[in-house]
C-alpha cells in the first residue's frame, strides 16, 4: 500500500466525523428554534389561505415574529408530519408559544372570532361607521344609530347629546366579534376615559378654565387643519387668538364637515356660504360640536395651545402653513402659495 493510500484512509474517518459533528450542530438548532418560544408579546391572528405551502406559511410567522426560524418551523413540520395537518384559516398564535406548538394551533383549525381594528385620527364618526362595517364586525348603519344616542352609555365623563362625534377614541382594538355596535362603541369610550379624561384631564372636569366638550371641539378642528405634529399647537394657539379676539374662526375644516358627503379638494367662495352652524365663515366661536374624532397629540395641543402672535395661516401644497400676524401678511402669503402653485 502506498503512503498516500494510507493517508487517505486516515483523513475519511475525519471527515465522516465532521459531517456528523455538523449535522449534529444543524439538528441541534432546528430542535432550539422550534422548543424555544421567541418570548412575551401581544398574540398575533395568522390566516392561512388555501393551498399555501408549508415555506409560505413559515415565512410569514416568522415575519409576525411568533418564531425564530422559518427554515426550522418547515423542516419541523416535514420531519413530524405535521406538515399535513395544518388547516386554512384564521388562527391565533403568539410569540410565547413554541414553534412545535404552533404547529400544534394551525393543525387544529381554530378559527378566532376576534380581530384587530384600528381607528386613525381625525375620521368622523360616520366614517368609523364605514371602518367597521369593512371589517365585517357590525354593520354601520348600527354602529351609527348607536352613536347617535350617546345617553344610552355609562360613563364617568359628559357626553354630548347626539352624537359621540369626538369621543370615538382613535387607537388599535382588540374586538370580539360577539360584542356588537355598542359593545365596541363602549370599548373606545373606556379608552377615551382612559387617556383623556384621566391621564390627560387627570381626572378633572375642566383644563385651563374650558370644559372637556371645547377642548374636544377645538382638538377635532386642529386634528383636521394640521397635517404636521410640530403645527398642531401653533394652529391650536391661532384658533385661541382669534377666539379671545372674538374673530371668526374662519376654518375651512368645519365647512368641509358641514359639506358631508360632498367634501371636496379645493373650497370655492360659494362653499363658504353654506348655511350650517358648523360653518365658522358665517358663525361665531366654536362650531356645536367636535368635527372629528382628534388623537391624543391634537387633543394636547388644545390643552396646551402655543403661545403664538397669529391670526391667519393658509396651507402650502405639502401640508405645512405659512402662519401671519395681520390679514395683509396673510393675503400676501396666498398669494406667493397660489402663485408657486402654477
């Protein structure tokens, strides 16, 4: 036999030890990926659809971050079989749960009657009532008619007498099915006592000599003129001047709200003259009621308007304001927006 012959036969034990050594390391992992749960966290609502593969299906849990390692997740479900088990639908997993037990939860065909739903700042009611009905929770027409009679709820704060215009928290809901119109009406009023009225009011009737009905009024009015957070209580603070001036508001949101349905992009001189007690070109202070449901940012900046010199503001194409101390400023400052608008 020749040396290298010999040199051969010693260097394959070798590597046959290697290759076991690594596939060892490699098994090792997939076991620790799919027996270790990622750790604490919200639960999630996958939904599997029809005919998706076992990869997709892993890919996309891995993406919700309910499990450490897709490639681990599949390889478990072909090693175990459990693979052919998995149902489609939607199913409720979260990352405190093992991989192998969501393997477990998607064999079993669980479908939750629960889901998300988030409500953005500044939708009125009516389009909350449009959100909701997307979703296939309630139907709207429902969730309107309960909205439209405030009385009819229990809470620790006042509500206005027709319509929960304001009051409709925005935030992300967890909401059952099973609940109904007012059952997810209630919810968002426990969550504006929450913030609003306890941590924000702090549990006080009143903030700065207003009462909470104006400081939602005039939060509803900020939260649909200030398209920038570092705005908000600059316009809060303009709408306060000319309040204290005993100016008209002059805010073109509340015609907007007054026009319902038929909002438009652009206002024109006519729209300015349509007859609402919303519309503060023909009114005097706040408009009746809230014109949107405002989040927490304009709700602050209510509170809190800043202490500015303005009267007058007008749009810029990208939604920031030019703010002017005198209607001369003001008029000059449409005109340079209308112009570099051309």
């Amino acid at each position: 036999m020749s040396r290298q012959g010999g040199r051969r036969k010693k260097i394959w034990p070798r590597i046959w030890l290697l290759l076991l050594l690594l596939a060892a390391v490699v098994a090792g992992g997939v076991v620790w990926a799919v027996t270790t749960a990622v750790g604490p966290g919200a639960p999630r609502l996958i939904t599997v659809r029809e005919g998706q593969s076992v990869w997709e299906v892993a890919d996309m849990l891995e993406a919700a971050g309910v499990v450490r390692s897709a490639q681990a997740l599949a390889g478990a479900a072909y090693a175990t079989g459990k693979w052919r088990q998995i149902q489609a639908g939607r199913h409720e997993v979260d990352p405190g749960m093992t991989g192998l037990e969501i393997l477990d939860a998607l064999g079993r065909g669980g479908r939750h009657a629960w889901q998300w739903l988030t409500i953005p700042e500044g939708l009125t009611v009516g389009q909350v009532a449009e959100k909701v009905e997307q979703e296939g929770l309630v139907l709207g027409a429902d969730f309107l008619s309960a909205c439209n009679r405030p009385q009819t709820f229990e809470v620790g704060f006042s509500l206005p007498e027709d319509s929960l215009e304001g009051y409709l928290f925005p935030d992300t809901y967890r909401i059952e099915q099973s609940q109904g119109a007012r059952g997810t009406i209630a919810q968002m009023l426990r969550r504006f006592d929450q913030v609003v009225c306890q941590e924000l009011f702090g549990g006080e009737a009143e903030h700065g000599g207003r009462s909470l009905g104006e400081v939602i009024v005039l939060a509803s009015l900020v939260e649909a003129e200030a398209k920038r957070d570092e705005e908000r209580a600059i316009i809060a603070g303009v709408l306060m001047n000319r309040l204290e001036r005993g100016q008209r508001l002059e805010c073109d949101a509340t015609v907007q709200y007054a026009l319902g349905k038929n909002r438009k992009s652009r206002l024109i001189y006519a729209d300015l003259e349509i007859e609402s007690d919303y519309n503060t070109y023909l009114h005097d202070g706040l408009p009746p009621g809230p014109i949107c449901n405002p989040g927490e940012a304009s709700i602050r900046a209510a509170m809190e308007p800043g202490d500015v010199p303005y009267l007058y503001y007008v749009a810029r194409a990208d939604g920031s304001h030019v703010f002017s101390r005198t209607f001369a400023e003001h008029r000059a400052a449409a005109a340079r927006i209308r112009g570099a608008e051309k």
